[in-house]
C-alpha cells in the first residue's frame, strides 16, 4: 500500500498545472532551458544537449524534472549557460567556442537540411519565431527556431541568437508574457547586431577517395544578445494567445462543419424516432388484437435469438470493455483540455485511465455473463473472476504497450529522444501491476456478484445462427456504409488535429471546446447507426445476430481514420526516412484501433440496451 501510495503521488507530482505566475524583480536571474530538436519531415526529435555542434551544458547544469507526458512527448529539459538578468540588456555576450569534429559537422549538415526546428523555455514560454498574418497584419508565433538554413545545397548554421523577451507590469511583480529568438549565422564571434553586414557560417566537410570523412576540427563561434521589452497589450493570463495563430477562417470553417453535424444527428434522431415510435410501437402492440403466427417470419419471433449467446464472447467481451476504458479515458482527456490546466492532460488522462479500468472490468464482467445467456445470479469461481477480471481491464492495454516497446527498440537505435527511458517503462509496469489490475481485480469482482432480475432473462437458450466467420464476411460492407458518416462529423477537427501533430509540429492545436462537441456527437451518431443497424437487421433480413454486427458498426469509424491517414501521408507528409514512416503508421494504427474499439464499445451497448427495450416490451404486452 505505501508502494501505491507513492506511485500516486509521483502522478500528482508529475503535473505541469503552472497556475501560478513567477514574479521578477529588474536583476533577477532567469533561466533558459534547452530542450530538445525536431522536424515536420521525420517523426524522431533529439535532445538539444546532446547534440555534437552545440555548447555543452555549463559546469553543474542538471536536468530538469519532467513529468510522465513530458517525457513520453521527447522533451528534455536541460540547464543551459546562458546568463539572462531581468530587465538588463546584453548586447554581445559569448556562450562558447566549439571545435566541433567532422561527425558533428555532418550531422549538423543533415540536421540542418531535414528541416529541424529548436525548442527552448524561459519561464515555461517555448522560444518562438515572430510571424505577421498576411490578412490581418496580426503578430503571432511559431514555437522554435530553426537550426540554420540551405542555400545553393551547402547548409549554414545559426550560431548566434538575439532574445528579445517581453515582460508585463503588475502589483506584484513583473512577469514573463513573450520569448522571441531571431537567430543568425555569422562567421566569427562578433555579434551582428541590427547590421545587415556579415558572412553566413556555411558548414564544410570533406570525404576521402573512399567516401570516409576526413578527421578536422571545425571551430564554430557561438554569441548571443538579450534585450528586455515592457508590453502593456498582453499581461499573463493571455501570453499564449500569440503561439495560437488568430485566423478567423479557422473558426469559421469549424462552425461550418458543426452545423453540417448537427442537420446529420437531426437526419439520424429522425430516423431513430421513426423506428421507434411508428414501426415498432405500431409492431409491439399488434399483439393485442391479432395472434402472432410463430411460423412466419417477424423480428418479434426472434426474441430467443435476439437475447442468444454471440459467437466468439469472449472476444467480444475483450474488445468492448477495452473500448470502455478508451471511451471514459478519451472524454476525460477532452473535458480536461478544455480546462485552464490542460498542460497536465497527460499525466491527468493516466488516472482517468486507472479509474476507467475499474469501471471496464465491472461491465466486462457484467456483460459476460449477459453475452454467455448463462444464469446471471450464480457467481463464477473465484479463479475465474480473477482470470476474466485481468482480461478485462488489462488485454488490450498490455498488448498497446508491448507493441509500444518494441517501437521503442527503432526509437532507440536512432537516438531519438521519444525512446521511453527505462526507468520510465519500470514506472508504467510498476502503476498498472500494483494500482490498475488490482482495481480491476476488485471491480470484476463485485460485477460477477451482482443480482440480476432474472425475469428479463429469455425462457428459452439459443445459440447464434450465424458463425464467428460468417459474421466477418460482410464486415468491410458493413465499414464502408455505416462508417462514412461518423467519419464526415470528424473530419475537420481530424485534419486540424493531423496538421498539429504531424505537418506543423510548432503550432498547436487549440480548438479543445469544438473538440468536446465532435466527441459527443460523434458517441451520438454511433448510437444512432446502431438501433438503425439493428432494425435493418431483425426487420427487413430476419437476422438476430446484432452483437457483432453493433460492434462493426460502431469500429467503421476506425478503419476510415486509417485509410485517411494513409491518405495524408502521401499528400501531405514529406517523410522518407524508413523509422519515421514506420512510427507513423503504426502509431495510427494504434489510434485507430483505439477509436475503433471505442466505437464498437457504444455499439453494442447502445444494441443492447435496444434488443432489451424492445423484446421487454413485447412481453409486457
């Protein structure tokens, strides 16, 4: 318990909340981070200090302690040797000068020209590139600099930066509200200053008659200057606004497609409603007037087949109490990015994701019992709620995770900075071995104890009809009729959200509040296929076997984000490094087999919930 106990508080402690604003006084040492480097063209960012060009960390630099999104993000936070006073400007001061080796220079080369950006902090504000927006003449910022830049093929690197950093008045201090970087590539250690007048520091190296580098030291000079400015337009609470480009047509295309979303729920609640109201109410009470004939074909003779064990239950099981846990861990991630604090999201989204299991592996064991039609008020052993009780809060989790590590070898092998540290990994076993299978051992538990009122339970046992392969055989017709909607009322906050974290890696995605609305229609519109899919099924086909034919309904969705991210990466995506193709598709994957299985999860609910309702209601009748 006390191992527990410290597990729990390392994840409050691992939050980033920054609520409260650190005040300076004019003299006051502030601190630059260094962090780490990356580019849109590969999915692999390095760690600034680490780096064979740049000036190593000070004398007694330490790095910074990182919480568990920061370090799953790459970001390595490192003391560095710039030496900032507050308020007092520095001119030209000189950081180092480094003999760089022929390896150095090279990478420095290749870096250089696969387009790497530079992330550092002053006061947890990113270093930011100054744009002007083209319509509204509006200052906004990149977050990062560029490494250096290619002319004619030969590359050239940014050895010097003037920081310009913007404070703001208030009663009880000053604080930090911008951090700009304007970076140059000059060829000795004199500082350029505003002049125009100066070389560019091009990176050369030679190769022997074999192609092997030829051993030389090349001296690199590196300066900087710092001057402090008063802005009395931004004050603390709105210093991030500038790194959130103001593009109103943005805002304008995501009202757009809300409204789209709402006429396509309304389309669908109409449906919804005509199936329940008209069809079946008309259906449920027949019986009162006229005999059922047993021997024709009617939906309403299939109440034994309708409540019969699906093929394949456990699977079944598996698969939608994982999408259970996805599902309360997805709308908990979203209801906190639209919170103030959602630089915390991800260490917050790790105790959803303790929480969801226990509430996973009480439904799972619920719905398994309810699936297997057996007599729900005899509890299994003790052994075997235990075994299902893992299964069902810890299968689909430790499959992600071991698929995880082995992306990690690739990640690793590159020297990236997104490879989990092992400590790290030793974290993640040692929360979901001693908090998340214990939760779920104890969840599972009191759901095979439930009491279930057996009166709903069908008279009569009847196996499926249809076998586990017959019902994979229209499953991609299935996909392709049900999951194109779903897919239209993400789409614009899908390519935002593929913009963010795979084009533009310096810009952020912010539209949170849109993104909350697109979640619950989206659960909306799944419910909706489902009882629409189901109808289809039992009354026009005479077919009951609705429990996978929800769960494919509701996982189409998936397999659509799949394909448009195959899509993307071809029109979009610039990437030919064989890792980055590879962390990409399969980091996609996982996505969208999360999303699916989330989806399929609100299917078969919905399905459930449905088949009861109605087949209840005949028997009331």
């Amino acid at each position: 318990m006390i191992l527990v106990f410290l597990l729990l508080i390392t994840l409050i402690y691992g939050f980033n909340v920054g609520f409260s604003p650190n005040y300076y006084q004019f003299g006051d040492k502030v601190d630059l981070l260094t962090n780490k480097i990356e580019s849109d063209k590969t999915q692999l960012p390095y760690s600034y200090h680490k780096l064979p060009f740049v000036c190593p960390p000070m004398d007694g630099a330490k790095p910074v302690h990182l919480s568990l999104g920061e370090i799953v993000k790459g970001d390595r936070i490192w003391q560095s040797g710039y030496e900032l006073k507050f308020g007092v400007d520095t001119p030209c001061n000189r950081l180092c000068d480094l003999r760089a080796s022929e390896r150095g220079i090279s990478r420095a080369d290749q870096l250089i020209k696969d387009g790497y950006v530079i992330h550092w902090l002053i006061d947890g504000l990113p270093g930011a590139t100054t744009f002007e927006s083209s319509n509204q003449r509006n200052k906004y910022y990149a977050a990062g600099f560029p490494l250096g830049f290619v002319n004619q093929g030969i590359s050239y690197i940014y050895n010097h930066v003037m920081l310009v950093i913007r404070y703001h008045r208030e009663k009880q201090g000053n604080v930090i509200v911008g951090f700009e970087v304007y970076p140059k590539s000059v060829i000795n250690e004199e500082c350029p200053g505003s002049s125009k007048d100066f070389q560019n520091f091009a990176l050369k190296y030679r190769n022997d008659k074999q192609g092997n580098l030829i051993k030389e030291k090349t001296l690199i000079p590196y300066t900087y200057s710092v001057y402090w400015r008063e802005d009395k337009s931004i004050d603390y609470e709105s210093r991030w606004d500038l790194y959130y480009e103001n593009d109103s047509g943005h805002v304008h295309i995501h009202w757009i497609s809300f409204i789209n979303s709402l006429i396509l729920i309304a389309l669908g609640s109409l449906i919804v409603s005509i199936v329940l109201i008209k069809v079946l109410k008309k259906d449920i009470k027949s019986p009162a007037t006229l005999p059922i004939n047993k021997e024709e074909p009617s939906w309403k003779n299939l109440i034994n087949e309708g409540n019969s064990s699906p093929p394949g239950v456990l699977y079944l099981t598996i698969l939608v109490s994982g999408g259970i846990q996805v599902l309360i861990t997805a709308i908990g991630i979203v209801t906190l990015l639209t919170l103030p604090y959602h630089q915390s999201a991800f260490a917050l989204s790790i105790i959803c994701f303790i929480l969801s299991g226990l509430i996973s592996s009480y439904i799972g064991m619920v719905l398994h019992k309810v699936f297997n039609n057996d007599n729900l008020n005899q509890p299994y052993d003790n052994f075997k709620s235990i075994i299902l009780s893992l299964c069902f809060t810890a299968a689909i989790p430790v499959a992600i995770f071991l698929f995880i590590l082995i992306l990690n070898f690739f990640v690793w092998f590159k020297e990236a900075s997104t490879a989990l540290p092992f400590g790290t990994i030793i974290v993640f076993i040692l929360i979901f071995i001693l908090i998340q299978c214990p939760f779920g051992i104890i969840a599972g538990t009191y759901g095979n104890k439930k009491k279930f009122d057996v009166k709903s339970q069908p008279s009569e046992k009847s196996k499926s009809i249809l076998s586990f392969r017959q019902t994979i055989s229209t499953y991609f017709k299935r996909v392709v009729v049900y999951g194109l909607i779903p897919f239209g009322i993400v789409y614009v906050e899908l390519l935002f959200i593929f913009n963010s974290v795979w084009l533009e890696k310096t810009t952020f995605y912010y539209m949170y509040g849109f993104l909350f609305i697109t979640t619950i229609m989206l659960i909306i519109i799944i419910m909706q296929s489902s009882i629409i899919s189901i109808y289809i099924s039992l009354v026009i086909y005479n077919d009951p076997n609705w429990y996978w034919l929800s769960f494919q309904v509701g996982s189409s969705i998936g397999w659509y984000i799949y394909i448009y991210s195959i899509y993307y990466f071809f029109k979009y995506l610039n990437v030919d490094d064989f890792v980055s193709i590879l962390l990409y598709f399969s980091y996609m994957g996982i996505a969208s087999f999360l999303i699916g299985v989330a989806g399929g999860a609100i299917g078969v609910l919905t399905g459930l919930i449905f088949i009861r309702r109605i087949y209840r209601a005949i028997k009331l009748e």
